[in-house]
C-alpha cells in the first residue's frame, strides 16, 4: 500500500511540473 501511495505522489508530481511548463510556453506565445 505503501509503495502505491509513493507511486502516485511521484506521477501527480511530474504532472504537476509538465503542466507548468505548458503554462509558461503559452505564456510566451502570448507575448
């Protein structure tokens, strides 16, 4: 049980950055 709570903290982890970054090149698009 765990080791699948670590797992899905790690993915929502690396969501959450991926999901930043496509926030910030639509930023610069924008511009």
């Amino acid at each position: 049980m765990r080791a699948l709570r670590v797992e899905k903290v790690t993915v929502n982890i690396g969501v959450g950055e991926a999901g930043e970054k496509l926030v910030k090149a639509q930023k610069v698009l924008e511009m």
